[in-house]
C-alpha cells in the first residue's frame, strides 16, 4: 500500500503537496479495492485521481516553462504517454472483467507514481533550484 513519506518530497511545497494528495488518493483506493470489489466504486476514484494528477502536469509543466527546463517536450509527452495509458485502463473496464481492470489500475498507480516522483520529477527539481526556483 503506498503512503507519503518523506522521501516522496522534492522541496517545492506546491509540488510536494500536490504529490502528497496523488499518494494519499493511490492508497484509498487500494484501500478501496481490498474492501470493495466492484468497479462501480472504483472507476470513480481512479477518475478523481486522474483529474488531479492532470492538475499537476500542469503545474508542473507551467514551473518548467517558467525556468526554462530544457527537457520540458520529454516530460510533456511523459504526462501524455501516462494520460494515454490511463484512459485505456478506463476503457479496458468496459470490456474486460473487473479484477483485471483493478489489478491494472494499482499496478499502473503504484508504479507511476512512486517513479514519477522518485526520479522524472527529480530531474527537473534541481534544475528550477539551481535556476533559482
């Protein structure tokens, strides 16, 4: 089960607080999904992720432009591969059985996020701090 901690932070508040809440809103819904089965209720708590995590691309994309980070294009289309992905772990619910689609979606959450921050993130940290952000 992921849980925040502090070495999810990368010292921008904005940013670890918006990562704070993707990793508080990954655990409810494993939480959510080792209680309740069905995908009536989770497809609406992955949606809710998704909307927040696409909130923080563009902050974060927004942060990047401001200091011009010159891996910006690589990290937009990162959030656009993750964006993509996402939408056909959706769509898979609509055609495949639901155990699938939950255990796709803790996978998918659970690696993502913890290695967005962990690393992606952590490139274009120090490049705002060195810059001055």
């Amino acid at each position: 089960m992921l849980e925040w901690n502090q070495n999810l932070t990368v010292g921008i508040p904005e940013i670890d607080e918006q990562h704070e809440r993707l990793v508080t809103m990954a655990g409810e819904l494993d939480a959510a999904m080792r209680t309740d089965y069905a995908t009536h209720t989770l497809r609406p708590k992955f949606k809710e992720l998704l909307e927040l995590a696409a909130a923080h691309f563009k902050t974060e994309e927004k942060l990047m432009e401001q200091y011009g980070f010159p891996g910006l294009a690589k990290h937009r289309q990162d959030h656009g591969a993750i964006t993509m992905q996402a939408k056909e772990i959706l769509e898979k619910n609509e055609r495949d059985k639901p155990l699938p689609y939950m255990m796709g979606i803790l996978d998918f959450v659970g690696n993502w996020l913890i290695s967005h921050i962990q690393n992606t993130d952590r490139e274009y940290v120090a490049y705002l701090k060195n810059s001055g952000g």
